[in-house]
C-alpha cells in the first residue's frame, strides 16, 4: 500500500490531512514516550516501545479493516471487509511485542536479554488491554503464548517488510546491545543484586513489575495522547506551550508575599508560623520521605505547600501531587492553593482538582480525548485515585503513573490508608522515591508506624528519625491542645434517643454541636429524631451521597453561622473530620479508631476561641459515646479499630490526642491486623490462598514458572498483572460515577447529553471536569438498585458518562435509592 492509515480524525472534513499516517503516528508516539521515559533516563527505551507498539497495522489485513472503517475504502473496492464484524478481532499489538523480545533474546548468555526483552515485550502487548499476566490464575504462561503466536495471526514478517525504511532503521538502532544492557543495569539496581545478592526477594519482583508498569504508563500516555492530539491539534499546542509556561519562582514568590502579609493574632497564629518555617527550613534538604506529624488546625496545608514550593525549585522537580483521602477536603485545599498562587491574568491554571470516577474505563475515540493525565504543576487528587494509578487493570488510570516520577508527593492523612494496601503501597513509594526521582511528605497529627511493620520483609517505608519537620513534636501538641476528650462510653452503649438528647441538650448550652456517625444510616436516622426538636435552619446533614459542591454549599452555611454566633447542630459521617476547616464548641464522636477520634476532636475549638465565664481560655469537649446498635460488623476497619482505641483507654491514657496514645493505638492495631497488609484475595476463586503481594511479586503460588530456568540463568518475570488489577478493584468495593441534578449540575448535564451537537473534545473535557463537583461515587449493590429502578441514564450513548434523575435526588441527603416522596424508611 502506498499509504498506511493510523487513525483519521473523526471529526474531520474529509481533506487528506484528516488521515494520520501510521508512520506518522509511531514517531510522535515515540517521541512523547521518549520525553516521559527521560524522567528515569530511558529516553531511547521509551522511544522504542513507542516505535513498535503498533508495528501490527502495517499488515494488510489490518489496513484493509482500519481504510474500511474510516471510509477509505467503500464497499466497491476489492479490499473492502465489514470492519463492524472485525472489530478487535485482528492483533495488531504482538507484533511489535515479538519483535523487541526476538531482538533482545539474543543478547547475554544466562537469558540477561530475555528479561529485558519480556519487560518491552509485554508493554507493547497490553498497550491496549491493560498489563497481561505472565502466568494467569491456572498457571498458563500468557505471555509465552504471546511470543510464540503464529505470524499468521501477528504478520511480523509482513510488518518488517511493509513499514519505511526509516522508520525501521530508528528501531533496529534501538534494539542495540548497549540499549538492552541499560536496561538490564536499571533492572539490576531495582534489586538486591546490586549489593551483592545472589537471587530475588518478593519485593525485588514487586519491583521489576512495578518499573514494568511505569514503562507500560510512559507508552499507554505517549499513545493516548498522540491520538488526542491528532484529533484536537490545539491540544498539543497547550501541551507545547506549557512546557515553557511553568517556572516554580512564581508561586513561590506569590506563597512568600501572602505570608509575610499573616498577622499573627493570637497563641496559635504563632505555632501555625512555627510550622510554617520549619517546612521552609527543611525544604532544602536532600530527597526522600519525611514526615510532617502536626496536631489538626496547625495549618498543614499551606505549609506543606511551601514546603513543596521551595524543594521542587531546589531539585528541578516537574510537579506537586497533593494525595487526599477524601473528596470533601479537596476542593477545599484546591481553594485554599488557588487564592495564594494563582493570578488572573495567568495563561494556564497553577492547580487540577481530580477527585472522581467519571472517565469510564472502555476506551472508545471520545474517551482518549477527554481522559485526565494529571499534566499540570500542582495537581489535587484522592487516595484511591493514586492506589488505582498504581494497582488497578486497564489502561484509563495507569497512563497518570509516570507522572509521579521527579514529584513531591504530599499524602494528607496518611493514616486513612486502607490497611489491606499498607505493603504495596510501601513498596510503590519506596519506588518511586529511591528510582523515580520524587520526594515524599506524609501529613497528618496521629502519624502511623509504616517505617516499623511487623512483617518487615514483605514492604515498609524508609524514613530516617531526621526526616521529621516538626523538631519537638510532643510539645507543640502540648503547645496545641485546645480539647479535653471525653470517655462516656457505657456499656449496653447509647440508644438513638440517648445520643439525640445528648446532641440536643450540647446544642442548646454551646449553641453549635458536630456528631460523627460511622454510617450513612446513623447519620439519617439522627437527622430525623432532632429535626423535630431543632428549629428551622439549624439542622444540618453530611454524607458523601451528597455531591462535593452540595457538600461545599452546606459547610459554608455552617461555617458563616457559627461566625454569626448563630446555632449549628451538624449531623455528618467521618468525611467532616478530616482536612476541614470548621471549629464547633463541642463534638459527639461514636467509637472509631483513635486516628478518627483524634482528627474530630480537631474539628472543636479549632482555633482556640473558647472561653470561661471570666473570658480565659478554656477546653472543648469531645465526648467518645458507643452506639447500642451499629451495623459495622462488615466495616473491618471500624471494628479494628474501636477494638484498638479501647485497648488504649484500658491503658489509662489522660490525653488520647498526645503522640505517645497514637502510637500505642497504631501498635495495637497494626499488630492485631498485620495478616491483613499484602491485600488478601478470594481463595475460593483462584483455587489457592493468594495476596495481591504475591501476585504483583513472584505469583509464588503458580504450579509454573519462569523462575524455573537452567542454573545461573536471569529468571523472568511470573506476575499475574492483570488478575491482580482486576482483584484489587473487586475487592476495593469499585463505586460508579454519577452526575447529579443538584444547582449547575442540571445544566451541565442538559450539555452532556447535547447528541445533536458534534462531538467537540474540549468542551466534554472542560464539562467533565466541571461534573467532578456534582458527581456521587456509588457502591455496586445502591448502583444495582438504581439501575434497576432506571434512575441513571447514559449522557450519550457508548461514551460511559452516567446522570441521576432529578427525582433520587434531595435537598437533605443527596442521591437517594428512592425516588423523592415515597415512604422511605431510617432506621440502625
């Protein structure tokens, strides 16, 4: 053929230049692969995957289905086939993966090659499938299935002969021994063997697998992207253009001028400032992961921002990832960065919110264009986006990987790490600390002991005594304490009534009242018992089934009542306690993990204001109540830890909030939940008693294995990539994005479904981005039961993008699996 199609522009009209040719495609992907694998000084090899990854379309075949699709060939021509019935049926990835494992085999005489060549191979191979298993969950060797696939099937002989000479030229120059001996070097200082070991541990496969991942990141986001682009050429003139754009001296000189205009007016002013230099001071300092342990209310954002600032313009760092555990302290912590360092006149915007589920994982033309690739200075995201970035199957969340190379990453509330992560998640930052250039701060005021695991073999941080911000961390809680905790636990524990008379009689001697319930349920419930009781407006209600600007709406109204000295009483599940900047006179905390209880007891007399009868300071009251019916028995996390926290009032603790209560509690539950850390999966559906630890290491359970080679060979790779990522979704309990009808988000949902219009990138993108503030993340039974019910509906047919109807939402408690003014029933 004389001319070989890679994509053509779907929303073009019909010129030549609405064609991209294949050759064209590979280099700008190979390009776009390059700069990213450059993060880990791999250019060349990220240029070769992205050479080769779509090596398979210069077969006829291929070409005969894509000139077809697109309307080059019509149903005249001899060529022509039915593309609908082709559809994903022709191999057009296993080519190239054949290729780099052929051309690196041969290089080492213990197999060296062959493991290089396998990491490559299997990148171009699930480029668009997602990473494959080595050997799946009945041991078959899928990627040796892979390699030995007929050129019937895969046509690399034809493809070696069809594409340019050129083209192939980069690539055979590539395919160097010296580039396969890189390669190999980087794998080896990923190991043990390069202090002298003899063989890999668990966590030296964890991280070959873990580089495989970032190098098949670098490929899946270079190619996404270059069709992106394609399709919307201004796309790469931003990304171009952003390139320049972002200098570090900027926000931090704009950080510095807004500081130094703080007036410090009181005692806790003051130690806020005191934390604030000590970041500035330790921002200087040398790479990797430091703590910044500081008691709740002492300002941790904008001084682990300027922590941030300064050590990213001392290193040359590309970017500042914000990982938050809820998306209810997001938009507030995007806020808060937005107003100190963006200006108006700003070309790009300084910070990207990403906090929701709305790009659908099935990767159709639309999808590839509006999905987030976190290409922005200071990006704000959540705890399961990150963990999903790292761990999940497909191809939508692992393209962001590579963006966490050369980056300070701030974890806010480390301690909500979900434990059955606690190993991989380890394994991961330590990763992309010690071999990907970045540097890690973990926040939080009840710092858990992740550097002191008991199973220290199978994954825990690194972090020397040093590397903590705070000099003297005993004292500036001593210095902060502005709570007295409470212990009214009874056993038999608290009937609803007991607890609404208690919220109730709080309300009407402080005049503003926050309880936190562990569940959904208890929150509803309680609403109701005291809406009969509390006069109008003063009654308020939080949950994540409400969407984050609904959320933002009713926290501000808070927020200016209590200024207004007007009564609050605030009904809320645990999203409330973490990272929001609110400060009640009393709060009512049911029994959780002591992390919890700490973290709400920074949501009481937050910045000192309360007073005696004689107006000097005094405490606020936390009071810790147990519910006599709570259905959190399936909640493991909550369970384990009430277990935990009174284990540590057992101990006689006076102040549970001190650091020396918070690391008992995290001995006691880290010990009791230690088994629980490598991820446990479904014995029963494997077969085997697997982890996702060992699946994403040496899959040591497989009957087969290529470790199973000749004595002194390189042993290759046995991960089960895919099963793994498809496990750590089901058993993560996956949510579904939906698009609610609350306040803009009718509007924005009227455009999304605007089918009649062309389908324009930009705008679906800018809208998407606009929904995350209207969106609810669903659990799979409540999306069954409104699926069901034919509550959510598609925006636009095959795109994956869901809304609510206006009738399962409400005004009190968000989306609802009932349909507003039926009968429905609140109960514990």
């Amino acid at each position: 053929m004389s001319k070989f199609i890679a994509h053509k522009r779907q929303n073009g009209k019909g010129a030549k230049e609405d064609i991209q040719e294949l050759s064209t495609h590979l280099s700008e992907t190979g390009e776009i692969a390059g700069d990213f694998a450059s993060k880990i000084s791999l250019e060349e090899i990220g240029q070769l995957i992205g050479l080769l990854h779509d090596l398979g379309k210069y077969a006829a075949v291929f070409q005969a289905y894509i000139a077809s699709a697109v309307g080059e060939l019509d149903k005249d021509d001899a060529d022509y086939v039915d593309a609908n019935q082709l559809k994903g049926k022709i191999d057009h990835s296993s080519a190239g993966a054949q290729y780099i494992w052929q051309a690196f085999s041969r290089f080492g005489d213990k197999g060296q090659g062959e493991l290089a060549g396998q990491i490559l191979a299997i990148c171009i191979a699930s480029h668009h499938s997602g990473l494959i298993d080595c050997f799946d969950k009945k041991s078959l060797s899928k990627f040796e299935m892979r390699m030995q696939k007929s050129d019937e099937l895969t046509h690399l002989e034809e493809c070696k002969t069809s594409i340019s000479k050129e083209i192939l030229g980069k690539i055979e120059k590539l395919s160097s021994a010296e580039n396969c001996t890189q390669l190999l070097n980087k794998i080896i200082t990923l190991t043990s063997l390069n202090k002298g070991g003899s063989s890999f541990t668990k966590i030296d496969w964890f991280n070959v697998g873990f580089f495989t991942r970032f190098l098949f990141s670098v490929l899946v986001d270079a190619d996404r992207l270059n069709s992106a682009e394609f399709e919307n050429p201004s796309r790469k003139r931003d990304r171009l253009d952003r390139k320049g754009y972002f200098k570090w001296k900027i926000p931090n000189e704009r950080l510095e001028n807004y500081l130094s205009g703080l007036k410090s007016e009181s005692r806790i002013d003051g130690l806020r400032r005191s934390i604030s230099e000590n970041c500035f001071a330790k921002a200087s300092k040398s790479q990797g992961i430091f703590t910044l342990t500081a008691p709740t209310g002492g300002g941790k954002t904008l001084a682990s921002l300027r922590y941030a600032l300064r050590h990213a313009s001392e290193h040359g760092l590309d970017r500042i990832i914000y990982i938050i555990p809820y998306t209810s302290i997001i938009e507030q912590n995007a806020s808060a960065i937005r107003d100190v360092i963006e200006n108006e006149g700003d070309q790009f915007p300084w910070v990207l919110e990403h906090h929701s589920n709305l790009e659908p994982e099935l990767q159709t033309w639309q999808n590839k264009l509006i999905s987030e690739n976190w290409n922005s200075p200071i990006v704000l995201t959540t705890m399961v986006q990150f963990l999903e970035t790292c761990f999940t199957s497909g191809t939508r969340s692992v393209r962001r990987l590579h963006q966490l190379a050369n980056s300070v990453l701030i974890f806010d509330e480390i301690q909500t790490l979900p434990i059955n992560c606690t190993h991989i998640f380890c394994n991961a930052l330590n990763f992309l600390v010690d071999h990907c250039g970045s540097t890690a701060l973990l926040c939080t005021a009840t710092q858990p002991l992740l550097n002191n695991l008991k199973a220290k073999n199978k994954g825990q941080l690194t972090i020397p005594v040093e590397n903590e911000i705070i000099t003297d961390v005993s004292n500036l809680f001593d210095d902060l304490s502005r709570v007295e905790i409470k212990n009214t636990i009874k056993p038999g524990g608290w009937c609803a009534e007991e607890i609404a008379n208690l919220a109730i009689e709080q309300f009407y001697s402080t005049n503003s009242v926050l309880v936190i319930v562990n569940t959904k349920a208890w929150a509803k419930y309680l609403y109701q018992l005291c809406k009969n009781e509390i006069e109008s407006g003063s009654l308020f209600h939080l949950s994540t089934h409400q969407c984050p600007q609904h959320r933002k709406e009713i926290l501000n109204l808070v927020k200016q009542r209590i200024a207004d000295r007007l009564p609050v009483l605030c009904i809320s599940t645990q999203l409330i306690e973490a990272g929001v900047d609110i400060s009640f006179a009393s709060v009512i905390r049911f029994l959780a993990g002591l992390d919890s209880i700490a973290q709400a007891a920074g949501r009481c007399n937050r910045h000192g204001e309360a007073t005696d009868e004689n107006g000097n300071p005094s405490k606020g009251n936390v009071y810790v109540v147990n519910p006599d019916k709570e259905t959190t028995g399936l909640l493991k996390d909550i369970e384990q830890g009430k277990m935990a926290t009174q284990r540590v009032l057992d101990d006689g603790f006076e102040d549970l909030v001190n650091p020396e209560a918070i690391e008992r509690y995290f001995k006691y539950y880290f010990h009791d939940r230690a088994d629980d850390m490598t991820f446990k999966l479904d014995t029963n559906r494997l077969g085997r008693s697997d982890t996702l630890f060992d699946l994403l290491s040496d899959n040591c359970n497989s009957e087969r294995s290529f470790h199973n080679r000749k004595n002194g060979f390189m042993p290759l790779m046995s991960q089960a990539f895919m099963e793994a990522g498809k496990q750590f979704k089901a058993i993560d309990a996956p949510t579904h994005s939906v698009i609610v009808p609350h306040g803009e988000g009718k509007e924005i949902i009227t455009k999304l479904c605007a089918v009649d219009q062309k389908f324009d990138p930009r705008q679906f993108y800018s809208l998407l981005q606009q929904a995350q503030k209207y969106s609810v993340n669903v659990f799979p039974n409540i999306w069954d039961n409104l699926t069901k019910a034919k509550a959510v509906q598609e925006t636009q047919s095959g795109i994956g993008i869901y809304y609510l109807n206006e009738q399962y939402y409400c005004k009190d408690f968000g989306l609802s699996i009932e349909p507003k003014g039926s009968m429905e029933a609140y109960h514990v």
